[in-house]
C-alpha cells in the first residue's frame, strides 16, 4: 500500500508543478499581449457627399420639359377647338345651301 501512496504523493508532486508551470505560461503570454503596442482604431470615413448640381439640373429640366408638354396641350386644346368651330360652320353653311337649292333659289 505505501508503494500505491508513493505513487500517488509523486503525482501529485508534479500537478502541482505543472500547474504553477502552465500559469506562469498563462501570464507570460497576458504580458506579451500588452506589451503589443495597441493601435488605434481609424475613425470612420465621412459619408460621402453627392453633388446637389446634379440633381438641382435635372429638377430645372424637368420643370422646363413639363412646361413645354403643358404648352402643347394646351395648343392642341386650342387646334381642336378651331377645327371643332370650322367644320361646325361649315356644315351650318353647307346646310343652308342645300336647302336653298332643294328650294330652287
């Protein structure tokens, strides 16, 4: 039984300088870490800043576009209006006419 107990005591001998061996690698290594120089985290870029000129331009030219497109429908609006009116007396006078020469005149 001594000889078990022999065993066991040298066991437990060398845990526990293998213990004291793997902490003192453990701090070894935690002092390595902060003996690294930290560096600096870059900050963060600017958003980027789009050009307004662009889209100011197109705003401009799509208020002018719009303008025009108004401008012709309302000439249209005005054509068949015209027409409208034209054919219109033109029928009454063509009617007229017929009946003064259904009349005999």
């Amino acid at each position: 039984m001594s000889d078990a107990l022999d065993k066991a005591e040298a066991a437990a001998r060398e845990a526990s300088v293998n213990t004291a061996a793997v902490q003192i690698a453990l701090a070894a290594v935690e002092l390595a870490k902060t003996a690294q120089p930290q560096q600096a985290a870059a900050p963060p870029p600017p958003p980027a800043r789009r050009p307004l000129g662009l889209y100011v331009a197109a705003g401009i030219g799509g208020a002018v576009a719009l303008t025009f497109l108004a401008m012709a429908a309302a000439l249209l609006a005005v054509a068949v209006a015209v027409g409208g009116t034209c054919a219109t007396v033109c029928l009454l006078v063509l009617r007229s006419m017929w009946a003064d020469f259904q009349k005999g005149r």
